[in-house]
C-alpha cells in the first residue's frame, strides 16, 4: 500500500473531494446535501471539490465542480433515450448503456469506475473522498490507492426495493427486479467500506440488518436545514392548505395513502393539496377516480426560497411515507413553522418528537385523515406545533452544526487511515 501524502494538520483546513453520481438541485436529497454540506465546509476554512454526474447540483460561490461526464440516459424531457454513435467515448459508456438496455440501472456502478479513473493521477490532490450514496466498485479502488474515504449512505435503498415488489406484479415485478439489481453490488461495497456516515439512528439499524455492515463501522450526522431561508412566513397561511414532498412517486413515499385520506375527509375540512414533485399516470388516475384533480397540483424542479414559501404557507405538511430514513422535508417545515402530520416510520418519530408534530401508523389512511381535520381544525394547536418545530429545528438542525461534525469525521478517518498504513509498514 503506498499513501500519496501525509494526512493533514489536525488545526488546517482539509482538501475534501465531495462525490455524488447524481445531484438533482432541487427535488430529491442528493444535490440539496451536496449543496449545503460544500457551502458550510468551505466556510469553515475546508476546500471542496464537487464530482458529479448529471443532472449537476447548484453550488456556492468557493465550491468547485467537476463533472464526470457520462451518456446521461435518464434526463428530461427524453428519459432512457438513445444515444448517437458519437456520444460512446470509452467502455464505461457501452457499458452504462448495456445496462440500460436491459432494464438495469447503470448510474452507481458506472459512476464510481469514471470516478476511480479520474481520480487515479489525482489522489494526492485530497486528504479524503466523501462519497454520497453511489456506494459502486470504483470507490473502494480510490480507497486501495490510499485515499481515505468516507461514505454517506441516508438509507439502504434495500427499503426502497422491498415496498416497490411489494406493490408490483406480473411483468412489472421482473422489470423492478432488474432496475433494482445495483443494490447487491452496493450491499457488497458498503460491507466493504471502512467509515460509513449515515443520518439517524434508524438508518443506521437498517443498514447494520440490510447490509450487514459492523454497527462500529457507523456513526451518525443528521441532515441539516437552511434555517435562514426556511423560516416561518411573515404573510398569513392558506386556510385548509397541505403540501407533501414526493421527489419520486413511488410506493415509498405513500402519495396513495394520502389520496385515500384526502377522499374520506370531509369536503370542508381542507382546500387544497400541493405536491412538490411530478405525478404519475397512475397517480393522475387514482386522483381522477377520487374526484380530487380539482383540488390537488404538482410544482417541481422550484428554487429553495419557493419551497421554503410555499411550506410556510400551508397549515401542515403531510409525510405519509412507508419509510424514511431522515425527512428533510419534516425539518425544512419545523424550521418554516408548519405543523407535520407524518406516518410513524423510520427516522420521523425522532424528528418530530417534543410537540412539533402528529404520528400517524403508516398506511392507515383513516388514521391520516383524523388526524389532518383535527389539527386544520385547531389554530392553537398549529401554532404551539409551529413554535416547538422551528424551535428545534434551530437549535438540532443547522447545516453548520452538520459540517462541523463532518469535518471531525473527516479528521477521524483520516487517522485511521494513517495509522493503517504506520501499521503495514512495521509489519
């Protein structure tokens, strides 16, 4: 093993490469964590090197990017498109489009092996690699030519693969199947990663029973919030108005269940539902046949100060998840002041415990829809649920105090690593 560099002063900066396979700005937690994370780090004094596929995430002035240039086969307005016979440039793109081609998804694997070649010449330019979530072959290879590594992994996607079989059939069922076969290469690579970052307790416990990774292996940092940009409004609320955030429409995220609850409330109970996020068909049909297109929009792909308006103009957000692993979006609406009505899974009994939230049993829609007329229906309660949320938010949950104990993580892996190659050396 031979080290490219000794590991960093422990009072300096750190030389931080920050990889993300893909980084969608604004929907989905991957770019809004790439971005925070860059943008605090370097205001501590660290410097940041972003890697990314697309789409690309917004970064902050101080934060360099580098994109890992792939065939982007996934991108809108012509998702699993064909490419040109031009675009093919190396065997990781026929590769990539291969998988494609037979229904698999190609983006982690492939990623991290563009990533290991990039990187190759390029390992003593950083004192670690954050890798966020691609969890593919080529970062263990970054990490076997010395570069310490840290990995993020916000919940086994396993969790994602068991609720979507569980909804699917037929030809639909082997179709997901496939899609989902890159969770056994990531179950093997996280097995295999020496530190890895996760952001709650109970996604630590899923990885320790999915991936079977060493609980000893983990340590957590909770996702933060941009508790200046999501504030509470200072214009008045839109009575009877929900949001729900489901960057994908996906069993996982229980947009059925809330249909379900939304149809057996009372008419006059609630006005309007916003969901930040695109509809599917069969979402568009399960409203049509609820009779509630009238009443129900979708908004995607909007800016941080939009969303942050649009949480604080609602009297609650809706998380009817079958699971998560954090929530950002139950945070980013304590810290706008908005009541959460969320199911009882994963990381959300943590999130809005202390009075800034209502729990609900997953899928029980009868359960959901009691508990959004009640809280509608109590402005006093709104507001003691609104004041405890951002109370907590502010004080738990500040993407600074995040970097903060990144970055000691960071300092921890790298003495690790240290120490390993001292240890080699000596034997």
């Amino acid at each position: 093993m031979q080290f490219a560099h000794e590991p960093a002063d422990e009072a300096g900066g750190l030389r931080v490469a920050l990889s993300s396979y893909r980084s969608k700005p604004h929907s989905g937690g991957q770019g809004i964590y790439v971005r925070n994370l860059s943008r605090e780090l370097v205001a501590l004094g660290h410097s940041v090197e972003v890697f990314s596929g697309a789409p690309l995430p917004e970064l902050d002035p101080g934060v360099g990017l580098t994109k890992v240039e792939g065939l982007d086969l996934y991108r809108e307005p012509d998702p699993f498109r064909r490419p040109h016979l031009r675009e093919f440039r190396s065997d990781l793109d026929v590769l990539e489009y291969a998988t494609m081609c037979t229904a698999g998804f190609p983006e982690p694997r492939v990623f991290s092996l563009r990533l290991a070649r990039m990187l190759r010449s390029r390992v003593g330019d950083f004192d670690v690699l954050h890798d966020n979530q691609t969890l593919g072959p080529g970062i263990l290879a970054l990490e076997r030519r010395g570069l310490p590594v840290l990995t993020t992994i916000h919940h086994p996607i396993s969790r994602d693969r068991r609720l979507e079989l569980e909804q699917a059939t037929g030809w639909e069922r082997l179709s997901k199947r496939r899609w989902y076969g890159f969770v056994a290469m990531q179950r093997r690579v996280a097995r295999r990663s020496s530190h890895i970052l996760t952001v709650s307790e109970g996604s630590a416990q899923d990885i320790v029973t999915d991936f079977a990774v060493p609980a000893e292996r983990i340590d957590v940092v909770p996702v933060g919030v941009a508790v200046d940009v999501f504030t509470p409004p200072t214009a008045p609320r839109v009575p009877g108005r929900l949001v729900t955030i489901a960057s994908a429409d996906v069993p996982l995220k229980g947009v059925p269940v809330l249909i379900e609850a939304l149809q057996a409330m009372a008419p006059d109970a609630w006005s309007e539902l916003i969901i930040v996020g695109t509809a599917s068909e069969r979402t568009q049909k399960s409203l049509a046949d609820a009779g509630l297109l009238d009443r129900v929009s979708f908004r995607s792909g909007i800016p941080d100060e939009e969303l942050a308006a649009l949480i604080g103009s609602a009297q609650a957000l809706v998380v009817p998840s079958r699971y998560e692993g954090f929530s950002l979006p139950a945070v980013e609406a304590m810290a706008c002041g908005t009541p959460v009505v969320a199911s009882a899974v994963g990381a959300l009994p943590t999130l809005v415990s202390g009075g800034a939230g209502v729990l609900v049993p997953p899928n029980d829609s009868v359960a959901l829809a009691n508990s959004l007329t009640e809280v509608l229906a109590s402005p006093s309660r709104r507001a003691a649920m609104g004041d405890a949320g951002r109370r907590r938010a502010v004080e738990t949950y500040s993407w600074r105090a995040v970097a903060e104990q990144t970055a000691e993580l960071y300092r921890h892996v790298i003495r690790a690593r240290s120490q390993q190659g001292t240890n080699k050396e000596n034997n």
